[in-house]
C-alpha cells in the first residue's frame, strides 16, 4: 500500500478542501485526498480538543475555585488504593510553569460523552467519560500517589478564557512531562496473545510470514484506535520526550509502536499481513520526524485526522508551528465562528507566503 508522503505541495487555493477533506471527496475522492486513491474513509470522532465535548465533560460544582492565571497549570494527583474496586478518589492542584513536580501527562480519546464514570475529585462527586475513567483507574498506584494533567479535568472546560489560555500552552505542557502515557483503551483478546504481540513490537525481530493471524487482529486492533486519528496527538506525541502506550496490562514504548507502525508501513505492500491494520498510516505519521513543512503542507499531511470541532482543525497543528510566522497571525479563540477562524487561517497563509501558489 502507499502511504501519505510527508513534504507536499499545495496551492492555497485548496485550503479549505484541505480543512473539509470529507465534503470534497463527495466531488472527487482522488483529487483532493492523498497521493493513496485508498484513503478516503473518514470514521468517528473521538474527540476534539478541548471545546468538541467541553459541556459533557465540564465537572459541575466547586472544583474550579479560580480561573488559572497566565504561566499557570493544574496538576492531577491520584491517590493510591490497595483495592482495585474502589473508587477513583484525586486532587487538583494549582503550579506555576516554574515550578513543576514531576508529572506525566495523559494523552487519550474522550470517546462516547454518553458512557459516563463517576469519580471523586477534592471531595466532591465529578463524572467523566468512561474512557478517562478507565484510564484513571487503570494507572492508580496501590501505594502512592500519582501525578497526570488530563485536558478534561485539569482544564475548566466551561470557562472559554482560561480554555483559550490552556490550549497555547499544550505544547509546553507536553514537552515539560517526565513522561506522556498514551491510553489505546481497547483491551485484547487474551492475555496470553497480547504478551506475544507486545514482543513483538518491542523487538519487531520476526518475519512477517512467520507470525500467527492472531498476533495480526492484536496489531490491528491496536492500530483501530481511534487515537490514531486524532488531530491533538498528533503534537501531545511529538512534544514527549519519553512516552509509553498503555494497552490492557501490557505497558509499550512509544518508540517501539513507532518503529513497528514504519517498518509495516515500508513493507512490501503486496504482502497480505499489512492489509487492512486499522490507522497504520496514521502511526507511520505521527512516528515519522517532521520535515520543515509550511503551514498548508501541515493541513495536507494530517488532513484526514479527526476533530469534532472543526476550528481544532487549525488549532491542533498550531503548537507545532512555533518558529513559523503563522502563529504570530494566528491565536487560539473559541469565541470565533468557524467561518473567521477558515479566513484568519487563508489570511495567513497569504501573509506568510506572499504568494497564492506555497
């Protein structure tokens, strides 16, 4: 199979075809998508960041006693229970840029908003989705405490400031975690099978006509989540300098994902075993190291990842143009109605560029 090459050219004319991928492939699936005809089915969202499920996922009540302050962050702690059964119990706690603990920040899919897990945070009830509930749960230490930033928690998702505010420094926030634990939140199998396939990421050692075709479903369901198309990954991944992927039991290294995501993705696509593996694409491109890409070359790599507002279209990739001029033109405000954010982006494309042809 091919896959998206990572340094292409587009004229700017495209822009918004490049920010609807879906509505132009109604007039021509080939034109507009990736050099690969194949890729032009579009799945459903998990989230987008932070605004697509800010009312769902807003806790109610006293847990925001203040609005955060500018070169300011929460910090999760979890508290440990020596009872899986218990109930999430964890505190929020105010930091300064500055002066930060060690931290690990969490990076996930919000999933469906109506499956609901209850929790407790600074003593009063607070509900989250079932997927950030489950990855709560799964990463509470028995004995100690353990710290997270959680968008859907650490950040009031109600208040539009301090969210506009939050989402400027995702990039600072994910480069100054000890470590980013991503959450795939879809389970194995077996355990058995699973311990297997993790090895085989780890070392990618075996031939590929040598591996069972359960070892095959576990790779593909691993590469069928959809945090592999999210369009906030893509830089909470690129900004960790150590990050680990958290499936069932088993704990992966990023880097291993990465390197198996490119070594199948360079596999000779004739071959059956890589056909067919979820978001293999998808994980060859966030693996992949970036080359220095304008900002419309950017829209075009990562068209076809998901957000469910569309404005995180612009603003997931603005955090990975911090040398580029675009961000001096362009700001994150979720007052601004789709249309404006569509134009603010055009406009600096023109600026930037000086021209109609980037």
């Amino acid at each position: 199979m091919a896959y998206p090459r990572l340094i292409v050219r587009r004229p700017i004319a495209r822009l918004f075809r490049l920010l609807n991928p879906k509505r132009s492939q109604r007039k021509a699936r080939v034109s507009v998508g990736s050099d690969d005809p194949s890729i032009t089915t579009t799945s459903t969202v998990s989230r987008s960041y932070p605004s697509s499920e800010a009312t769902a996922e807003a806790p109610i009540g006293n847990i925001y006693p203040k609005r955060l302050c500018e070169g300011e962050i929460r910090l999760l702690v979890i508290l440990p229970s020596e009872n899986p059964g218990d109930q999430v119990r964890c505190e929020l706690h105010d930091h300064k840029l500055g002066d930060l603990p060690p931290y690990e920040a969490l990076s996930y899919v919000w999933g469906d908003a109506t499956q609901r897990s209850d929790m407790v945070c600074d003593g009063q009830s607070f509900s989250v989705t079932r997927s950030l509930g489950n990855a709560l749960h799964r990463l509470r230490q028995p004995s100690i405490r353990r710290i997270l930033w959680a968008d859907a928690i650490c950040i009031n998702q109600e208040d539009i400031i301090e969210r506009n505010q939050q989402v400027r420094l995702m990039g600072k926030i994910y480069s100054m975690a000890r470590r980013v634990v991503v959450w795939l939140s879809n389970p194995p199998t077996t355990e058995t099978n699973s311990a297997v396939t993790a090895r085989f990421i780890q070392t990618v050692s075996d031939a590929l006509d040598h591996l069972s075709n359960q070892v095959r479903e576990d790779l593909k369901a691993i590469f069928s989540s959809a945090w592999f198309e999210r369009i906030w990954c893509i830089q909470e991944i690129r900004f960790s300098h150590d990050a680990v992927v958290i499936w069932s039991n088993l704990e992966i290294l990023w880097q291993d994902i990465g390197l198996v995501a490119s070594w199948l993705s360079e596999f000779d696509y004739r071959n059956p075993f890589s056909h067919g593996l979820g978001h293999l694409s998808n994980a060859y491109m966030l693996y992949t190291p970036l080359a220095e890409n304008k900002f419309l070359d950017m829209l075009d790599i990562y068209k076809f990842f998901k957000a469910t507002d569309p404005r995180d279209k612009v603003y997931g990739l603005l955090g990975l143009l911090s040398a580029m001029p675009e961000t001096a033109v362009l700001t994150v405000d979720y007052q601004k109605p789709l249309s404006e954010v569509y134009a603010d982006t055009a406009l600096a494309a023109l600026k930037t560029s000086k021209s109609l042809d980037v």
